[in-house]
C-alpha cells in the first residue's frame, strides 16, 4: 500500500468520521485530536512522507498538503457548528428568566401631559408659549380685564387676597394683560399656568388648579377664525369626529363671549353621568377680546381686533384619564402617578 | 334662578316642546335644564258609580259598584261622605299606582268586604288640595277613559337657570319671557291692569325726600289702606312653592310674587309705624346700627344707603327691611315703596354685611327703572285682590333726574367683519326687532333705542353680541384658513422644562404637582426667605404660599411611606414665591426643580448596592450634563433642613444644592425611611443654559497613556480640591482624573486616608513619549506633597 493510499484512506475515514451526523463537542474534539493533533493521522502520514519513494513523494507530499487543508477547513466549518450547539447547551444553564436589575420606569404628570399636548396643538399653528406670574396685582388681574371693583362679575370668582391689591391669580388671563403690555400688536400666545380659587376642597374642586390661556391679537380679527382654531385644536385633541358647539355667555373682557362644548365621547351624546345628560362636555370660554381691554393696554380697538380663549387642564385631564377625585392629582400618590 | 313654564305662559304663547326651550336658552347664553313634573299615578280611568249602599260593618264606608266600561263591574269600598250613586268619579283600578308609584292598588278587603279598586280625590291625583271627599266628575267621554284625557292636570315644568352677571333682567318670569319669545318668534303680552285709586290722596299721608341721590335715583311709593292679613289663597300658594319659594302671608307673598314674576324688587311698610310720616332716604352714619328682618342687629357705615322714618332708620335700601317697620298680622295700611337703587351702593353694603338677599342680587345687577311703577301698580292691584283694602289716591314719584334711554349706533359693516358673518340690513333689522330694540337709520348706521330693561347694552359691541346671540352662535361659519404675521411670535420662555421632565421621568422619577398653598410653619423649613401669607386663607393649614419646593415633595414621601410604598423618587417643577416689599406684586416668582429619592434597599438576588448620596449625586450630576451644564462642581455646605449637604454650581454660579434631609425635619414630616433631597432654581438654569455654546473638539488620532497614582493624605482634605491641583499642573496633555480607590485603614492612623487615581493623557498632535508623561507624574506628585503633604503609596 502506498502512501497515496494511505492519503486517500484516511480522506474516507475522515469522511466517515464528520458524516456521523452533527458531532457533540467531545466528539469534536475527538476528531480534531485523531487528525490534526501532533500526533494524530496527518502528522503520522507527514512522517512517513520522508521514507515514501522519492518517485511519488512529490505527489503525495502534495496530497497530504491537500489534505491537511480539507481537514483543516472542514473542522472550522464544523467548529462553528459545534460551538452553536455549546452556546445552546450552556444558556440551558443560564436562567434568564431571573429578574433583570430593576431601572424602575418614572412618570409625567397627567397635568403635564395634558398641558403639552395641548400646548403642541396650538404651537403647530403658530402659538408662542408664554407665563405669567401667580401673585399679581387686582389691575392685572381684575381691573384692566375690564372686571370691574363691585360689579357682580367679581363674585365669578372667589380670590385669595395677599393684599387689598394683590392677589392669587384667579385665572392665566392676566397673561393677556402682560403679553399686550410688553409686545406690540400682532400677538399669537398661548400661557399655562397655575391659579387659585378661594373654594372649599372637595371631590370635583380644589383650591387651585391649572389653565391655558390664548391670546390672538391681529387686524381684522373675526369671530369665525376664533371658531376655526377652536374647531381645529377640538379635531386634533378629541378626535376628528368630535363636533362642537359655541353658545353665548358672559366674561368681561370678552364681547361676544362664548362657551365651548364638545360632544360627549363618553356616551356618543346618548346621555351619561359625566355630561350630566346633556350630551355636551363644557371645555372652554372664549370671545373676542374686549375693547375695554385693548384700552387698559394702549392698543386702539378700532385697529386692532382678537380673540382670547382659556380652559381648565384638570377638567380635560380628569375627562380623559377618567378620574373622578380632583385631589388625586395634588397627593403624589406613587400608585396613581406610575399609571401615567 | 326657577323659572316655572305655566308662568311664562301668562306672557306668550309657548308650543315648544320643554326640550326646545331648555336648548334654545342654552343657546341664547342662559344656560338651562328643566324638571317635568309628570302625573303621579298610572291607570286611573274614568268610571259611574251605579250602585251605592251603606257597608254592613262601618258607618263611614259605602260598599259602591262600579262601572269601568268594560262587562265586568267592580265592587269597591269608599270612605268619602259624597260618595252617591250616578256620578262620575275616577277610579283607580287594582294594579293602578298613586304617589308616584310608592302606593300600589290591590285587591283587598275593607271590614269584611271585598274591595277591587278605589276611587280617588282631588288631592290624590294632585289636582288640588281637596281631600275631604272624592272628585266628581262632569265629561261626555267614555267610562273607561283615562283619567287625564278628562281632566287638564296642567303638569308644570320648572327650568333651572344659571344667568350670567350681566343679565339682571333675566331674574323674572317676565325677563325669561322676553328671552323665550325670540326662541318662538312672537311678542311678550303687556300686563292689562285695572287698579282702582280711592279715598285720600298718597301726599297728605307722606313725605319723601331723597337726601342721597347717587345712591337712590327714584323712589316711589304707594299707599294701601285697610288691608287684612291673612293666608295666601291657593293659587298663590302653589305659584310661589312651584318654584321653591315659601308663603309666608297675603301681602308678603304678594310682594314675593311680583318680584318672581316682574323682577324688581320692592318693600312693604307698615304705615302706621312710620311715625313722622316723612321718609328721607340717606346714607348711614359710620356705626350706625339697625335691626333688620333676620332679627339681627348690623352696624353701618357710610357705604349703606338707608330708608329712614324721619331720622330713624327702618330699611337698609335694597337689601332688607327693618324689624320695626315691617308687616305684622295686626297690619292694616301699608306703604309701598318701588325704588331704584345704584348697583354698586346696593352691592358695598351687601358684602360689606355679609348678606346677600332676593333683593339685593337684583339690585347688583342693575333694575329698570322705568319698571319701579308698573311694579307697584301690579302689586297694589294684587295686594288689593288677596288683601282687601282700597289704594289711596295718586303716587309718590321722586325721580329729579330722568335717566336718558341709551342710543347705540351701529354699523353693519363692522359687525360683520367682527363676527365673520354677512348679515343684509333687511337680517340686521329683523334680529332687532325681535330684542324689542328700535332702531332709524342714520347715514350707514342704525340708530339704536334700547330697552331701560337691558342696562348691560351700552356699546356696539355689546349690540353686536346680541345680534350674534339671536344670529346664533352656531350659523357663525368657521375659518378655514388661518394666516398670522412674523411679528406675532414671542420668544418662549421656560422650554428647559419639558426636557427636565423627559430626562427624570426616563430615569425612574414620578412628576408631582404638590399644592403651593401651605402651614405657614413649613415656610421655614427649607428657606429662611419670607414667604407671602394670604389675608383670606380657607384654612390655617393653606395660609402661605411656599417658599420652597421641597416641603410639597416631602409631604407626598410622607403620603406614600404611610401607604407601604418604598424605594421611589419624585421630583417637581414649580413656582415659589418670596416676599418683596418693592415689587408691586410684593413678591418674586422663581420657577423651582425639586428630586427627592426615598432610599430603601433594592430586595433583589443580584445584590444591588444600597442607595447612598454618592449615587444621588452621580443622578444629579448626569441630569445637570443632560441639561447641557458641564462645569459642575460640588462643595460642602450648610443648607437649611438638610444634614451632609452640598451646593452645586455651574462654574461661579450657584445652581442649587443637595443632601440628606436632616432628622429633625423627617420627624416634621413623619418620615421613617432615609430621604435625599435636591432643589435648583430653574430660572437659573434657563439663564446658564442659553449662554453655554456647544464647541465641538475633534476626537484624537493618538493614543491615550493612563498612569495611576496613589497617595496619603489627611482626612479633612477633599478629593476635589487634589484633582484640581493635578489638573493645575497637568496641562493640555491631561484629559482625565479619575478617583478609583478610597481607603481608609487603621495602618495609616486614624488621621489619613488613601486616594488613588487614574489620570489619562493625550495629545492631539502626535504620540505621547512615556518620557513626557513620567515627568509630568513626578511633577503633580511632588506638587501634592508640598500642597496637601501627600505621601505617594
Ligand atoms: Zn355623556
């Protein structure tokens, strides 16, 4: 037997040996160790290479090279395999069912939730943002609003008073007062912001909640654009199918004044507890702004017209998270905050 | 305010359903919702008695047959003495429920006698009052008939209305009239009076002389002489309690229902207790004190305009009568008094006392005074009908200075343009007439006449809310453009905090809002600014507004730690509020951030380190970089309520600091767990924020060289004060110190401790020579040991 048949041989026993289906790692390493190791078949052949006729040892030396490298590739190749099937193997060892480090996930404000996606709305159309401060004086918050001392309209609401003049805002529209005073018209605002209310707490009422107020000042400012935005944040913040209605009412500082219901999409106005079986869920007030007001602020009504809206962010909130107690909002409690 | 629908009907003819109505107020700015009394029975028909006779055990009951229409007759036994035989009677039959369904009809047995149904009174049926005996009935309708298609029960409707301030002439069956009447497009019926005057003249029996003209304009009176007082008669009775008021007697009650029904209020004297027979109207003196109606005794200033028999005060105008002069049971004449009063004298004086009355909520928000006579008349006519009695001759009308109607102009043009509607001056004209505004043209305006009845109409802007009203509000179109100028942009203020928000509430952070008003204690916790204190708080526990943001944050640790929640962080963005005698707001408004961490160990198999103020600090710090504030260093520092805490500053300027929340305030706000607290001003922030320019450094080509160094030094020397001696003489070439071992050890005595950092070098322009690197180590080592007296390890 010559060693080129001894070559061919040990191809087929090589053969035969990785056939063997898919071999576990120590039967791996078996075949690795027969063939390849120092003293393994190859390495066995390769001695017996110096005493072969010199006639064919070029071929067989040849060979064998070739050999080397089926070998060699053939292993590689297999170890990949191989070592898929250790990896399997040592992940059944691993339990990756055990709890992961614990990164405890925060929470935003459902105020602020609502305050930012209201706020969005109104930005995509071209609203700045704006504040303005909770303390203020009974002329920005009353008087140049065009609430006049001992008018009815005071009792609209009850006030926090730190002095005989100064007061807890009642609501952000004293932002409107500040934004006309310090910016020239045209003027396209929106304010959030915090405000108190001198009432008793209670389930649906607190002694302060959250507003945001808007301010459109331009020239030939109509009621009908007021109802477009309206109509439009309406659309993107309640859906598109939400229809609305504007019904007079009365704000000082607002001629006409007007209300703005949505239709209720808790009951599809069929009637519930939460519209009161009105079908109308009431959102926000709104007008174009008074003359009176543009006066408090030097801008001459006759040039100049706008619109002004303002709504209360608890209301919305409470709507649409469906949350019944007003307070839960102010406890922090970490169970209520999470969910959101 | 109560309006009942059969009342309206006195003042226009009403066919829409009550649904309508309440909608179209709803919709003409009086908001509206509505209570249908509705029949209080069910099966009750109509029915002839056809046999009658005494029942066998009892004097009082009849055993009667009757006939229902149907073959059968029914046996039922009747109390009622006017029960006979051939009448027609309503029958309720058994299974028929009375009283709104509590009492339900079954087949019974009356002292032995089968009884299949009862037959029913007026008062049953809520007809009327009569419950002496059943109701006998006169119809041509068949037996069987319902009993509501025999008779006209009449079920009211009451609507509740919620009127703005500016609507005073809202507060009256007649005011909602007007409103209801544009609603079906038909006119109001004026009163047809037919007060008969008699006897004396009303001006040789009194004087009145107005010595206060800005607070009373007119006053008028109307003398009554020879009434009774007594009970109101039903009707009255039913009116007044159908819209919730109490009958009290004849006259008063009458007075009450005018007021209900015409809106302006007026007072009744006794006039045998005005005893000068000279009233002057005058304003009270300070300290001047009355006994009103209530029987209480108030004290007066000059701000109370007061109705006086002579000097002797017996009303406070506007607002309520006087004890002395009222109506009594031995009454017998009476003085009228119809009067306007100056809404803001009405309403100084009512706040002033604290009280606020029909009367004076009317008075507020401004009467007609062109009403104070057709009131009168209507309520001496009525007065004279329930009363008896006859009316003097004449009145009394003191009105020196009659008040002008107001004339608006109007311009189509500009309320178009305004409401972004196209209204045709024929539309114009319609709306106006339907207000009851008469109007003549004038050039391109119309000239507007408005009723004294709507003082709230004075500009044409107001003229214009009230074409938009009956235009309605819903038939505005809506823009479908919207175009603004550049102009109208102002900077936005305050956008860091919505990334605050973002970035903290990713890193396991709960946004709290806490309530701003607290316990003026709590002030003085975190801050020794003071704080402001309302003049009116609801209650001792939210009299100041707070002055820190951590107090609100802590309460609602507190809050959670008594509900078993552990291991959580908060944080809030918010306003606090400082005193400041030279603002005109007396206070400075500082938007605050607060965090807190309830440290508590993690329960979990891997270990995890317990929460320290090193974590908190690295939370901090990462937060700050997020921000884009780099410069951030630390130094220890006393702050108020917290124990080992530190200020922080972003280069020379203090940001705010952190710390544990010191043992004495966690017992103020029962907290067991351990507390970390941080607060910086945001406003700051803001400021720092938008100066920090971005500048990008190119990263560099070659290798980094890092050399460790250990020393040891005296405990009091801080950790920050040797990086910033290393980074002194590091140069360029020095990109980073880090400190990757503390130890203390009893080997070195109790007074050292050993540092060892790693410092890292790099240059951007070529291959740092360990040579260059070795010289600079030997030179920072040496520097430490001359500045801190390090010893290297
Ligand atoms: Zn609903």
């Amino acid at each position: 037997m010559t060693i080129l048949h001894s070559i061919d041989e040990l191809k087929n026993q090589f053969d035969t040996d990785v056939l063997n289906g898919k071999p576990d790692k120590d039967a791996f390493e078996e075949i690795k160790r027969k063939y390849t190791s120092r003293k393994g078949k190859i390495a066995e052949l390769f001695a017996q290479l110096g005493s072969a006729d010199p006639d064919i040892r070029p071929e067989a030396g040849k060979a064998l090279n070739e050999l080397k490298e089926y070998i060699t590739i053939k292993l590689d190749g297999l170890s990949a395999v191989v070592s898929d099937n250790t990896e399997v193997t040592a992940a059944d060892q691993l339990d990756l069912t055990l709890s992961g480090d614990p990164f405890p996930v925060g929470s935003i404000h459902p105020l602020t939730k609502v305050i930012e996606e209201i706020t969005t709305i109104f930005t995509k159309l071209g609203f700045s943002l704006a504040y303005g401060p909770e303390i203020d004086t009974d002329f920005y918050n009353f008087e140049a609003l065009n609430i006049l001392k001992h008018h009815p309209a005071r009792d609209m609401q009850d006030t926090f008073y730190v002095t005989d003049d100064v007061v807890l805002r009642t609501h952000t529209s004293n932002n409107q007062i500040h934004m006309m005073e310090n910016h020239d018209p045209p003027i396209k605002v929106i304010a959030p912001g915090r405000v108190y209310r001198n009432e008793d707490v209670s389930v649906r009422s607190y002694c302060l909640f959250h507003q945001i107020e808007g301010l459109y000042v331009d020239k030939n400012v109509s009621m009908a654009d007021l109802k477009g935005v309206l109509n439009y944040f309406a659309r993107e913040f309640f859906g598109k199918n939400v229809k609305t209605r504007f019904r007079p009412s009365y704000f000082p500082f607002t001629e006409p004044s007007a209300e703005m219901d949505v239709s209720c999409y808790f009951c599809s106005q069929n009637g519930c507890n939460i519209c009161k079986y009105t079908g109308w869920l009431e959102i926000l007030g709104c007008g174009m702004v008074d003359p009176e007001v543009f006066k408090s602020v030097g801008y001459d009504p006759d040039i100049w017209s706008g619109y002004a809206f303002g709504m209360g962010i608890e209301r919305m909130a409470m709507q649409r998270y469906g949350i019944e107690d007003i307070r839960m909002f102010y406890e922090g409690d970490i169970r209520f905050l999470r969910q959101f | 305010m109560e309006i009942s629908l059969n009342w309206l009907k006195q003042y226009c003819q009403i066919s829409l359903p009550s649904e309508e109505i309440e909608k179209g107020l709803t919709l003409l700015g009086i908001e509206c919702t509505h209570d249908s009394q509705s029949l209080n029975f069910t099966d009750v028909v109509l029915g002839r008695v056809i046999d009658c006779n005494p029942h066998p055990e009892s004097e009082h009951l009849s055993v009667c047959v009757v006939d229902m229409g149907n073959e059968e007759n029914y046996q039922i036994v009747c109390g009622a003495p006017n029960v006979k035989k051939d009448i027609l009677v309503p029958v309720a039959k058994v299974g028929a429920t009375l009283s709104d369904g509590d009492f339900k009809i079954k087949k019974a047995k009356l002292r032995g006698v089968e009884s299949k149904g009862m037959i029913c009174s007026g008062k049953e049926l809520r007809l009327n009052g009569d419950h002496e005996g059943i109701l006998i009935l006169d119809t041509q309708l068949p037996l069987g008939t319902s009993i509501e298609k025999v008779i006209d029960f009449n079920c009211d409707t009451i609507f509740h209305l919620d009127i703005t301030p500016n609507r005073g002439d809202c507060f009256s069956h007649q005011g909602v009239a007007r409103e209801v009447a544009i609603l079906e497009n038909v006119l109001i019926q004026q009163k047809q009076l037919s007060m008969v005057e008699s006897g004396l003249g009303i001006s040789e029996q009194m004087k009145i002389d107005i010595l206060a003209l800005d607070g009373c304009p007119r006053y008028t009176a109307r003398i009554i002489n020879g009434v009774k007082i007594g009970p109101s008669p039903e009707w009255l009775i039913e009116k007044l309690t159908s819209i919730g008021q109490k009958s009290i007697n004849n006259v008063v009650d009458a007075a009450n229902y005018v007021l209900m029904d015409m809106g302006h209020p007026m007072h009744t004297f006794d006039l045998d207790k005005l005893s000068s027979k000279h009233i002057n109207i005058r304003f009270a003196r300070e300290n001047e004190k009355m006994v009103l109606l209530d029987e209480k005794e108030r004290e007066l200033s000059t701000d109370h305009l007061l109705i006086c028999d002579g000097d002797l005060p017996v009303a406070l105008a506007g607002i309520m009568g006087g004890l002395q002069s009222g109506i009594t049971e031995d009454t017998t004449n009476i003085l009228i008094e119809s009067a306007y009063f100056d809404p803001i004298v009405i309403r100084k004086g009512a706040k002033k006392l604290d009280l606020s009355t029909d009367a004076s909520k009317r008075f507020e928000r401004d009467t007609d005074i062109e009403n104070v006579i057709p009131a009168m008349d209507y309520l001496s006519q009525l007065i004279v009908e329930l009363a008896g009695g006859h009316i003097s001759q004449g009145i009394i009308d003191v009105y020196p200075d009659k008040k002008p109607q107001t004339k608006i102009s109007l311009n189509l043009d500009k309320c178009n343009n305004l409401l972004g509607i196209s209204l045709t001056p024929d539309e114009l004209i319609q709306i106006l007439d339907k207000l009851s505004i008469s109007h003549e043209k004038y050039g391109v305006n119309l000239i507007c006449l408005i009723p004294t009845y709507r003082n709230d109409l004075t500009r044409e802007v107001d003229l214009i809310e009230e074409v938009a009203r009956v235009f309605g509000y819903d038939n505005i179109p809506e823009s479908k453009s919207f175009s603004g100028s550049f102009l109208s942009f102002i900077p936005d203020l305050h956008n860091l905090d919505g990334k605050i928000r973002q970035i903290l509430s990713s890193n396991g952070f709960s946004e709290h809002y806490s309530n701003s008003l607290l316990l003026e204690k709590l002030n003085h916790h975190f801050s020794d600014k003071p704080g402001i204190s309302l003049l009116n708080p609801l209650s001792n526990e939210m009299s100041v507004l707070r002055n820190s943001i951590l107090p609100g944050l802590l309460s609602a640790v507190a809050y959670n730690e008594k509900r078993q929640v552990k291991g959580f962080k908060l944080f809030e963005i918010g306003a606090i509020h400082e005193m400041n005698q030279e603002s005109i707001r007396l206070s400075d408004e500082h938007f605050y951030l607060g965090m807190v961490w309830h440290a508590h160990s993690v329960l979990h198999w891997r270990k995890l380190p317990d929460p320290d103020l090193f974590q908190v600090k690295g939370e901090i710090l990462k937060t700050l970089r997020m921000i884009g504030l780099n410069d951030i260093s630390f130094q220890s520092d006393e702050v108020t309520g917290l124990s080992k805490s530190a200020s922080i500053f972003s280069r020379d300027t203090q940001i705010g600091n952190f710390g544990e929340l010191s043992p004495i305030r966690k017992k103020e706000y029962d907290i067991a767990g351990q507390v970390f607290v941080f607060q910086a001003n945001v406003d700051i922030l803001t400021k720092l924020i938008a100066k920090n320019k971005l500048q990008y450094e190119p990263p560099s080509l070659f290798p980094a060289v890092t050399r460790d160094i250990a020393i040891l030094v005296k405990k009091n020397i801080l950790s920050e004060d040797v990086i910033k001696s290393i980074f002194s003489l590091g140069g360029n070439l020095l990109k980073e110190v880090t400190l990757f071992d503390y130890y203390e050890d009893p080997s070195f005595g109790s007074t050292k401790k050993s540092l060892a950092y790693s410092l890292k070098f790099q240059s951007s322009d070529k291959t740092l020579k360990d040579k260059i690197v070795d010289k600079l180590i030997t030179k920072i080592l040496q520097q430490l040991k001359q500045q801190f007296d390090a010893i290297q390890r």
